[in-house]
C-alpha cells in the first residue's frame, strides 16, 4: 500500500490530460497496472456467492471471536487498508453496502501477503475466505485467495472529506458514487421512485407505452424546442417536449389507459428546479376528469413517500411536509388576489389590467391577455409562498390551449397544478377532446407566435384528424420525476437527482 493513499485532498481529482507514468499519484499504480497487462492480465468474469449486505443480513448477530466455517466470495472495490504488522484489514465495498476483509500472513502466505499489500485503495479485487467475527465484533471475510480485477490508476478523494465539490460531484458522477453513500442512496431512491410509479399505474389498469422522442413538429406543450435535421429525408426535426399528443391520440384509437415514463427537451434555463433534459411521467385515462386524477395522485404521493422514506410525512428542508391526502384546491385567481394590491379580473379592461399588473411588479409584454397576466403574478407572488401540498385549480384558456374549458367558468380551464414547497409537482387536465375548439386555439397560439411568444404552439393537423374521429372524456396527467425524488430525498437542486446533468463543458 503506497503513501498516495493517506492524501489529504478533500477532492483528489488529478487533471485529465495528466501523464499518468510522471505523475506522483499515479506512476506506481501505472507500472502494477502494466506489470499485470504483461503477466497474467485481469479475469473476464468472476463469480460471487454473496453481496456484502447479504453477508450483513445473515451473520450480524453472531458473538464476538466466532469462526463460522463457512466459506463465502465477495467481490468490490478496496477501501481503507490498515496494515498491522502480519494482519491486514480492508473494507470492501459493493453495490450493497460493505464488509471487512481480514487479511491473516499465516492464511495467505508470505507470497500472498506481499501480493495483497501490493494493492492500492479503489482497486477491485474477487476474494474468497471464510466468514469470521473478530474479537471486536466486526463481521469480516478471512482470506484464503484473492484476484485482482481491475486496477484503479487513479486515487480515490480520501476518506475524510470524499468527493465534496457539487460541480466535480456532477461532472465525475462514476467518482462520487464511489466515496458517497449519500449519492448512491439518491441514485437507489430515483429507481425506486420510478419502479414504483409503474407499480402503482399497472395495478390501475394502466398499460406503458413509448412515443416517439424526434419529431417533425415540436407540440403538447408551451416551451422552446431543441432543432436538429434529418440529413436522409432533408427535413427539420426537434426533439420532443412533451409526450402529451401521441398518448392522446392512443386514446383515441381505444387504448383506454396509457402512461409513459421518458426524457423531455427543452431548450431554456438551467437552475435548481429545471433541467433542459429532465424526466416527465404522463398518463391519460379515458372516462376520466381532472377531479379523478387528483384523487389518484394524492393517494400515490403519499404511498410512494412512505415507501421510499417511510412516512407520508416528511422533513425537506429544514420543515415538515405532510404528503398526506385530500390535498386542498384553490383557484389561481383567488390565490392572485389574496396576494397583490387590488382585485385581477377578467372583466376588467385589458389596458387595466396590464396597470395593475405594473402595479404589482409584473411587466406584461405586448401580446399577453388577461390569462397569461394572471399567471404571471401567480408565478411571481404567489407560488413561493405555497408549502403544503395544495391543487392550484381554474388556469385561464389562452394559458392551456389542450385543457377543456371549466364547466362553470368560460374564461378558466379544468386544470390543476400541484405545487409544493414553492415548485410545481404535477400539471392535470380534464383533456380537451372538442376538435373545433382545439382548432381555434392552436390558431390563437400560432398568433401568439407570430407576435413574439417563442414558446406558443403550432396547429398539428395530424392530432386535430385524430380529434376528428372522437376522443372520450380524459383526464390527462403529467408529473415531473425528479422533483418528487428530490422532495423525498431532500435535495434543493435537480442535479443532485440526476445522475449526468447537463453542465457547461469544462
């Protein structure tokens, strides 16, 4: 074991264009590497008999001193050698957690012993030994072989400080899962997150499907496309920023309940809630209002939080958070008018309304009406104030062209939104299956393009055909995966969740 090991670098990342045959850190661990490269070299596989945590589930409650007899192979990465004289102890760690090795000369032999004290930390080694308690009670693999697998010619941050950096921690995802057991346990929450979406969506009778991701026309929802271009068929193309029209038009042709967990783009800012590259669960059921998925999404909220953490009810941030259902429902133009100075209408003119919006720290651009003001000062003075889970109820027409418009309300739509701890979780819709009128503000939204508003929609003749030969009553359904599995796992920024964020290039 080489004096690289006890470094002192809270964040030993060595530059990539280094020369690793010239570079301290590295040169001993490059010449082992080549030695092995001109002896035996590494093995192609190798077997293990049991996890690290299934050694832990099985033998934990044996007594100090115990010799079970029982041989077992393990297989990991090397971390933390101590050398004490004719013994040597290291932890392995794997996928499932980690286990000591004892590491004995008179078990070895002295060839062995020289062979494992030749090992650096971070490499992967397959032992097989017998499963003993050391006199202080520590569950360890007593070594009778050992294979080197793969050598690590670099060296691990060291254990003290790990990997703390947040931008090397994004850029070297593969090193922080390494030394972080924080970002392995975020990576393990994501999966189970998503596994229990599916769970939770098949056992309503949902089926999953996949749509496509390029298309010929980026629409389904309001925001900035990525361009690319088919250099076969010379066309333009984008890449998808919402799956909402082609799961809509597979309820048209009779698959009554859809849902798609996928990869959504689009090309805007990067902060702690967005990502141009985020993950998007959409579902639709037929017969279905906004009212029937809210019910559905409350009760798996608060089954998947329990699932995940144990409780529906949580501490994100420093506060508690009560996942708990019924979530309460609020319309949007309520909420704006118990926060701003004066009363937001829609009978108002529209020039009284742009003043009071002025008024009230919003500057309205030319083309918005009086839906998109009164959002506007929804998103800028109401929404962080929203902690609790609540439904924000009754968005105006020209702000969700594919909603239907309210029952009661011709100037608002059946739309929810479900905002916590000041973000938005989950957008529903009771769909809009009236093809005329969807005709209408797709037309409205190709005005609003026209005059400036670059995340306006176009007419997509092909849905509005499909429209055309009858689509049921729908509720539809989009949730934002990883804010929730930031929620649960209480993470204030979105690329903690994400395993390869999108960054500037280095």
């Amino acid at each position: 074991m080489s004096d690289e090991d006890s470094i002192d670098s809270p964040d030993a990342a060595l530059d990539d264009g280094i020369d690793l045959a010239a570079h301290p850190l590295t040169a001993s661990r490059l010449a082992k590497h080549q030695a092995t490269l001109r002896g035996p070299g590494y093995p192609y596989r190798f077997e293990r008999s049991h996890l690290a945590g299934e050694l832990h589930d099985s033998y934990d409650r044996l007594e100090p001193g115990t010799e079970t007899g029982e041989s077992v192979t393990v297989a990991g990465r090397l971390r933390n050698i101590r050398a004490m004289g004719k013994l040597t102890f290291a932890v392995l760690s794997d996928v499932s957690g980690t286990v000591q090795l004892f590491v004995d000369k008179r078990v070895l032999g002295d060839a062995g012993f020289a062979a494992f004290a030749d090992l650096d930390m971070g490499d992967w080694i397959g032992a097989t030994g017998e499963v003993v308690v050391t006199r202080k009670g520590e569950l360890s693999v007593r070594i009778g072989t050992f294979e080197l697998l793969a050598k690590a010619l670099r060296p691990l941050p060291d254990k003290f400080h790990g990997l703390t950096d947040v931008e090397a921690r994004s850029r070297q995802r593969y090193v922080d899962l390494m030394v972080n057991q924080e970002a392995r346990d975020v990576a393990l929450a994501r999966a189970k997150v998503v596994s229990l979406f599916r769970r939770e969506f098949e056992a309503r009778g949902y089926i999953e499907v996949e749509t496509p991701v390029l298309l010929n026309q980026a629409t389904g929802a309001m925001a900035r496309p990525f361009a690319t271009h088919h250099n076969a068929l010379d066309l333009d193309m984008y890449l998808r920023i919402a799956t909402e029209l082609y799961l809509k038009r597979l309820i048209v042709g009779g698959l009554e309940k859809v849902f798609e967990v996928g990869k959504i783009f689009r090309n805007e800012g990067i902060d702690a809630t967005h990502m141009p590259e985020f993950t998007m669960l959409e579902s639709y059921e037929a017969l279905a209002d906004y009212d029937d998925i809210a019910r559905m999404v409350e009760e798996m909220f608060a089954t998947i939080a329990t699932e995940v953490t144990g409780s529906a009810v949580l501490r994100y941030q420093g506060r508690s958070l009560d996942l708990t259902p019924p979530y309460p429902r609020a319309p949007m133009l309520g909420l704006v008018n118990d926060a701003i100075d004066g009363t937001m209408s829609f009978d108002l003119s529209l020039q009284d309304a742009v003043a009071l919006a002025q008024s009230n720290g919003v500057e309205p651009e030319a083309h918005w009406g009086h839906g998109k003001i009164i959002e506007e000062l929804f998103d800028r003075r109401v929404q962080a104030s929203i902690w609790e889970p609540v439904y924000v109820t009754h968005h105006p027409v020209e702000t969700s062209p594919l909603a239907r418009r309210h029952r009661d309300d011709p100037n608002v739509t059946e739309r929810w939104e479900l905002f916590i701890a000041g973000s938005e979780y989950g957008n529903a819709f009771s769909e809009l299956n009236e093809p005329l009128d969807q005709r209408r503000r797709f037309e409205q939204q190709t005005a609003a393009k026209a005059a400036g508003d670059d995340e306006a929609q176009e007419i997509d003749e092909d849905y509005v055909r499909a429209l055309e030969y009858g689509m049921p009553p729908t509720g539809g359904l989009g949730i934002g995966v990883d804010r929730l599995v930031m929620l649960l796992t209480d993470k204030a920024h979105i690329r903690e969740v994400v395993l390869f964020p999108t960054m500037r290039p280095e």
